[in-house]
C-alpha cells in the first residue's frame, strides 16, 4: 500500500490494496476443510484425533495390518483338538479352557467358549496362573508345569519337546488354522486348531488401497509361518511376517520410518500398542483392547475395513482441497491486488469481492469431500 502510493501519489489507489490480504482466507478456509473432513469421516465410522493425522495418511506409502481381529473377525472357534499325548480331546479341551479363561483375548475366548458349548465344566486345578503378553499362559497342575500359547512360546521360550511318534501328525496339521499350543511336563500335549475367519471384503479393499496410494502393504502375526503364508496369500498383502512378538512390529515401524516412510499401523489388542505408539498414524479397531485406542490417533469401528479405504479417500481428498484452496486465495487476491494498484478497482469494489471470496471459499471448504454418489464401495 506504502509503495502504490510513493509511486502513484493516488489515495485511492493505494485504499484499494489496502484492502485485500491473503491472510482472512487462508486462516478460515483452512481449518474448516480440516474439521469438515474430520467431520465427514465420523458419518464413516471413523474418529480422527486432529486434522494433522489425516495429512499423514494422505502422505502415508506403507501401511502394515495386524492380522487377528483387523484382518480377521475377531470371532475365532475351535475346530479341532489334536491330541499328542494320548488324552482325550474333551480333557485336554478342559485343561486348556481353565487356562484361557484368565486371558482377554479372542482365541482364549474361542476355547473358553467350546469348552462350554461341549459342556466341560472345570474346576480350578492350577496353581497362580502367570499371563506373558503375545506369548502364553504358564502354571502349575500337580507337579506338573503346564503352558499354553504360540510356537514361540511353547517351544524356544519354554523348551518343550515334540513326542517322537507325533511328527507326522504335527506337520500335518491344518494350514488354514491358528494354532494354540499347549505342553504338559515338557512335552507337547495338545495342538488346538482355531479357525479365525478372514473378512470377506478384505482382498477387495488391500486392492483398493494399493490403488489409493499405498506402495507397501505388510501383515504381521503371531501364527507360524504356514499359517501366516496361507493367510498373506488369500489377502493380497506384498510382505508378511511370522510369529512376530510386540517388539518386532514396533522395530519394523521404526525401521521404515527411518527409511523416510510414511507408516500407519493398524491393529486392535495390547501387544499391537507399542507398534501404534511408534507409527506416524495408529488406528485402532473400536472393539479392540482400551489401551490400542488410548493410544492410537485414529479409530474405526470396522463393520468393514472398506471404511480404510473412506478415510484414504477423505484424506486424500482434503490435500486436494487444501492446495486447491491456497491456489485460489494467493491468485484471486493477488489479482484484486494488482487491479487496484491500476486504478480500474474501487476501495470498495476490493474489499467487496476479498470477504465475497472468503466466504465462498469457506462455504466451499464445508462441503463434503466424498458426495455419496461417489463414495467408496467395495469392488466385485
């Protein structure tokens, strides 16, 4: 305004500069297409925990899934009972479900749960019951030590053996199946073949993120390695890892990220937390363990992972939207700039169109990013 009049001597000239800045826009529009966006992912299920997260996921490449509960159901259910000691499958089942009832997890639950569909009822035989967090469960029954969880677990943590005349049955067990093992004295006593459904749309919505923008898709689990391949083969993921403990995830997520990757983590129980903690955005399943969602920045309710594929879509979106925005304000107002240094704008012709144009681009920036008509659907 100072330079227009220096040069031009006119008053009205430099009134007219005066009354335009690209600040009013920048500082209303803005804000409003990050909270619209925020709120338009709500009407998905999903909570955002500040517009900066939804930057991120626009800007994200690698994306890694925990597989039980995110990828699968949630809703796991005994199979089979595979005896490796000459039990029976009913009283094995018994031994493992008074176990398992102490620990908030859904394959304890699956064997809890088949334990009272065959109505076993159980008393308690064991001694103080000690819960290792994504490895097992460890007690006493008699004299006798007895331990319940992963492979990991069972077999390098606690040095279990495999009865000699069991090997065949072992390697033949099921691939489709999780696998909770159980010893008894050192020795494998059981093999309980869980079956946890894989979400129908989710191959459908790994292709669609691979589409919206994600470069690396990784699955991690605690299953043995021929599980998790089955699994990993089904889905469509790039990369899977096996028998993974809560470090691991975590280590992977910190590695990428000094890679100069964009991570986001999703996962729903308490051994996923440190893995969430550590990526630039966790999303946590709503019906998942209290503390992932604490922790996390984002949560689904996960009626259907298709809603990752909406938040995807909205962040993307409100990039967009946001660049889009900045554009239109530096060259609108820069015009009105330039028109009133020539004299052919009015003061008040200037600052009618700079607060028209702040409102319209507000307004603009309220508006849904996704109209329904063209909201994610899943794809046959």
């Amino acid at each position: 305004t100072a330079l227009t009049y220096l040069l031009t001597r006119n008053a009205t000239k430099a009134l007219s500069i005066l009354m335009v800045d690209f600040s009013c826009a920048l500082k209303l529009a803005m804000p409003l297409a990050v909270l619209s966006a925020m709120r338009e992912a709500s009407q998905h299920h999903i909570t955002v925990k500040g517009g900066k997260f939804l930057e991120a996921v626009a800007e994200a490449e690698t994306i890694v899934f925990d597989k039980t509960g995110t990828l699968t159901k949630a809703k796991p259910v005994v199979s089979d009972v595979v005896s490796f000691n000459g039990m029976e499958k009913e009283e094995l089942l018994r031994i493992a479900a008074c176990l398992e009832e102490h620990f908030p997890h859904s394959m304890a639950n699956a064997v809890v749960q088949e334990a009272k569909k065959r109505h076993l009822v159980h008393d308690e035989m064991h001694s103080r019951v000690d819960y290792i967090v994504a490895h097992g469960i460890a007690t006493y029954v008699g004299e006798e030590r007895v331990v319940i969880g992963s492979h990991h677990f069972v077999f390098e943590d606690e040095k279990c053996t495999l009865p000699e005349d069991g090997k065949e049955k072992f390697e033949n067990l099921p691939e489709n199946c999780s696998h909770l093992y159980m010893a008894i004295g050192g020795q494998l006593a059981a093999v309980i073949c869980i079956e946890d459904p894989l979400r129908e749309e989710a191959p459908s919505v790994i292709r669609q993120l691979k589409e919206a923008g994600f470069k690396r898709i990784v699955m991690m689990t605690g299953d043995s390695e021929r599980t998790a391949a089955a699994i990993a083969k089904q889905v469509g993921v790039d990369r899977f890892f096996a028998e993974v403990l809560p470090e691991d995830k975590a280590n992977f997520v910190q590695q990428a990220k000094a890679e100069g990757h964009t991570v986001v983590m999703i996962g729903d129980g308490i051994n996923d937390s440190p893995a969430l903690s550590a990526a630039d955005i966790g999303i946590a399943i709503n019906s998942g363990a209290a503390i992932a969602r604490e922790i996390a920045d984002v949560t689904i309710k996960a009626d259907s992972l298709e809603e990752l594929v909406a938040l995807k879509a909205i962040a993307n979106s409100l990039q967009k939207r946001v660049r889009a925005n900045y554009r239109f304000v530096l060259t609108f107002n820069s015009a009105l700039i330039a028109l009133g240094a020539l004299g052919i704008l009015q003061p008040a012709s200037s600052a009618m169109l700079h607060n028209l144009s702040t409102i319209g681009i507000s307004l603009k920036s309220m508006t849904n990013l996704l109209p329904e008509n063209k909201a994610p659907q899943l794809k046959a």
